[in-house]
C-alpha cells in the first residue's frame, strides 16, 4: 500500500528533508518516490523501524555515479529515488553501516557537479524561454507592431506584457535555488554541518494550482475586459460616418475615366474609426456602388501619423498586412478567392514620399490597390470596376488637401 505527503521542505534543504524521510520511516512511511507534479513525497507503508535517509549530489556522469553507488551499496546503502539534476537518494536500516560523507568538506566537493547540473538546466531553460519569446516577436512582430500604433487590440500588448514581467520571475526563481546551493557549499567548505531549515506546512496542491489558475485568469482574462476594450474601432453606416476628408465617390471616379457615369448609383457600406497616441486619425470606409451594368466597390483606408516617422512604420505594417491577406485569399475555397495577383510595385506620382500599386482578380472584376504615403498621412485605395489608378490619384490627393468641417 502506498501513500503520498506533501513535501515540508525545499529539495535542498539536506539536513531537512533527510530528518523528515528519517521520521517517516519511524512512523511506518517508506520512501518510493517523489511525485514532482504534485510536489508530494510516495511512501510505502509497512512496520515502523528506524532507517537512515541520505541524499548524495549528481556526479559528473552517470557512469561515475553508478560507480559510486556500487560503493554505497557493498556498504549497506541502497538507492531510492532521485531528485533530478540535484541528489540520488540512499536508505540503510544498519546502524553500524558509515555515512556517505564523513566530513562537511567532501560533501562540499561533491555538491560542485549539482551546482553544474543546474546550471546547465537553468541555461538551457532561459534559453529555451528566450527563443519562444524572440520566436513570437519574429513571426508577430507586425501584429504587435499594429496593436501598438493603431491600438487595435490592446488585450495583446497586455497580455505581452504580463509574460515580460512573469519571465523575468521565473529566471530569479531558479537563480535564487541556485544561489542557495553555492552558500550550502560555502558553509560546508568552512567545515561547518548544516542546519535543518523551517519546514512549512504546504496546502493541498490542487488548492495552489488552483490559486494560480485564478490569478493569471483574472490577469489575462478579466482585467482587460473590465478595463481594456478588446476591438475599440467603431463601427457606423455610411450616413452616420463624419470623416476627416470628403473621399470622391464613384461617379467622381469614374468621371476621370474612358467611360463616366451620369448619375450616382446607390451607396452601401459601412465605416469604421478608431484613434491612438501614434495615429490620432483611423477610418475605413467600404463602399459598394450598385448599378444596372456594374457593380463598383471602394475600399479606403486612411491613417493621421503624429510623425513621418510613425507615418513610415504605418505604411509598411499597412504594406505587410495586404500582402498577408493576398496570401490567404488565393487559397479561399469560396467566391472570395483572388487569382493572378501581382506583388506590389513602386509608383511614381508628383508630391508623393512613396507610392505602390498592387493588382488581382476577384469575382470576375479586376481589383487594384494602392498605397501612398505624404508627410504624416497613409492612404490605401482598394477599387473594383473601371477606373484607372492613373485617373483616381488625382482625386484622393486632391481629397486629402480638404478637410471635413464638423
């Protein structure tokens, strides 16, 4: 029959957790092994008889520490358990049997290859921790980038945020450990024995995992939904909309191409604005104009940048978010599916520090798309029908020199 105890101690506390294994056998507990995931100790049960507990630090190799053991066995010990990277444990019932160590000093000596075994874990640890972190910021970094400037989704940036301070936590953790094993040394080295630490009577382990289930819950859950909203753009119909510049229209478009309209057709759509520190000024308006030979549909996506400098960083996010999207939409299996799609190509208009243009085929219409960038502001027009980039630049710059008075 076996039972399981909570384990009272820190795994490097020597002289505790030996006295502790010590009374358990006293008490009938025999020590089978340790359950790290439930930080509890395994017993097996049987008649109350004093045994001697002892822990001996990893070795260099483990063909040294099986050679080791061979020793500890021809002289009574037997191995029990071990605590990975730190001690193999060793029980003996004869009294008269000698100690592992007859000194401080050479347990001292002995305690260098645990402290080489942490190391190594706790370097490979925080490296492993650092290539996740770096790797997400690698692959996400337009993402981040985007909740940062436009204030997007700030429940990322919260959440980021939050694993930059636990990270840090975890790393002083495990040095801390560290830390205790090299003064462990330290007071050996002097010659002096060890005291036996103040152990702690530890609740259930369900009752701590629960507590911190609870807490990064309500840090990564409930608090940014009390106190950051998750998508803050708003969103409104066309006639609801008050926008910074009077976008042209369709008829305005295609006016300036080979084949104009002689009426507005009907507009639907909706707009959507939202405003941070880095772009005070974010709209999007969609726009589908409706008319008995052909249906025309608009995209406009304007960005305000507080500097050239964010305006700069906009355009490429802006950039590497189209071509994202072009990715994934030349594999859509419904009618939203693009096909020839040309990458985007430097454009060369008048007034303008940088322009693209991109193209592709959608529901039977060609679509082109086209970014520009002009001091702090970042324009993006994405159009279906007729009209020519050539002939509607004209209009959307003429458009971004006129603001709409409130």
């Amino acid at each position: 029959m076996t039972v399981q105890e909570p384990i009272p101690c820190s795994f490097f506390d020597i002289p505790g957790l030996q006295s502790w294994l010590d009374e358990k056998a006293r008490q009938g507990l025999f020590l089978e092994r340790f359950n790290y995931h439930l930080d509890r100790a395994v017993f097996e049960t049987g008649d109350p008889r004093p045994v001697r507990y002892r822990l001996d630090p990893v070795g260099r190799s483990k063909k040294k520490d099986r050679e080791r053991a061979e020793l500890y066995r021809e002289a009574g010990w037997t191995h029990v358990a071990d605590i990975p990277r730190a001690f193999h444990i060793f029980s003996c019932e004869d009294p008269d049997a000698p100690e592992l160590y007859s000194d401080p000093q050479s347990l001292s000596l002995a305690l260098s290859g645990t402290i080489r075994a942490q190391i190594r874990y706790q370097l490979t640890f925080a490296l492993t921790i650092i290539l996740f972190v770096g790797g997400l910021l690698f692959f996400f970094w337009g993402i981040y980038w985007e909740d940062l400037l436009l204030w997007t989704h700030p429940r990322n940036l919260f959440t980021l945020a939050v694993a930059a301070i636990l990270f840090p936590g975890l790393f002083l953790a495990v040095a801390l450990d560290l830390r205790k094993l090299f003064k462990i040394r330290r007071t050996l080295a002097q010659g002096l024995p060890l005291k036996a630490k103040k152990r702690w009577n530890r609740p259930r382990w369900i009752i701590i995992w629960l507590a911190v289930y609870l807490t990064l819950n309500l840090t990564l859950n409930l608090f940014p939904r009390l106190f950051l909203e998750d998508y803050r753009p708003e969103i409104c119909g066309l006639d609801e909309a008050v926008l910074s510049h009077p976008w042209p229209t369709a008829a305005q478009l295609e006016a300036a191409g080979p084949d104009p309209l002689t009426e507005e057709p009907a507009a639907d759509g909706y707009v959507t604005t939202n405003d941070s520190w880095f772009a005070p000024v974010q709209e999007y308006v969609s726009t589908n104009w409706e008319t008995r030979e052909y249906d025309y549909w608009t995209g406009v996506r304007y960005l305000q940048a507080r500097s050239p400098k964010a305006a700069e960083l906009l355009y490429r996010l802006e950039r590497d978010k189209e071509i994202r999207y072009q990715k994934k939409a030349v594999s859509f299996p419904n009618a939203n599916r693009i096909t020839e799609v040309q990458p985007f190509q430097p454009w060369d208009w008048p007034g303008l520090d940088r322009a693209e243009l991109t193209r592709c085929h959608r529901r039977g219409q060609d679509i082109w798309t086209l970014l520009l960038l002009r001091e702090r502001d970042v324009l993006m027009v994405e159009y279906s029908g007729p009209a020519q980039p050539e002939d509607c630049i004209p209009l959307f710059l003429e458009a971004l020199d006129k603001e709409v008075t409130p």
